[in-house]
C-alpha cells in the first residue's frame, strides 16, 4: 500500500512565534518585522534596550 496525496503535517507554529529573551514572553511575527525576523529576539523595543543592557552587564560580570 502506498499512500500518495496525503497532507503532511509540518511544524509551522514554531516559525512565527519566538520567546522574548528580555521578559521571557512569546511573542508572535509582525508585518514589521517581515524582513528582519530571524535577528528579532525582543517583543518590542523596551525590552530591547533593556535586553541589551542585561546582557551587557552579564558579560561584564562574567568573573
Ligand atoms: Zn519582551
């Protein structure tokens, strides 16, 4: 038996959504970040500039 035409089922949820590394939040794809989503790690800007400035006190405290 082989089975032709049938729907395969492929993971897309995982592609538009992303968790916010700032607040640790999901949040989904937007129109503006259509060509820039796969460098957005930040639901918006806030936790972006408060992102940056955790994860440079992180490297900075690195022992
Ligand atoms: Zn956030």
């Amino acid at each position: 038996m082989k089975r032709r035409g049938t729907a395969r089922k492929e993971p897309v949820i995982n592609l538009r959504q992303k968790v916010c590394i700032a607040c640790d939040r999901p949040f989904s794809w937007r129109k503006k970040w259509k060509r820039c989503w796969a460098e957005v790690k930040f639901c918006s800007k806030r936790c972006q500039s408060v992102g940056r400035r955790q994860f440079r006190q992180d490297n900075n405290n690195g022992k």
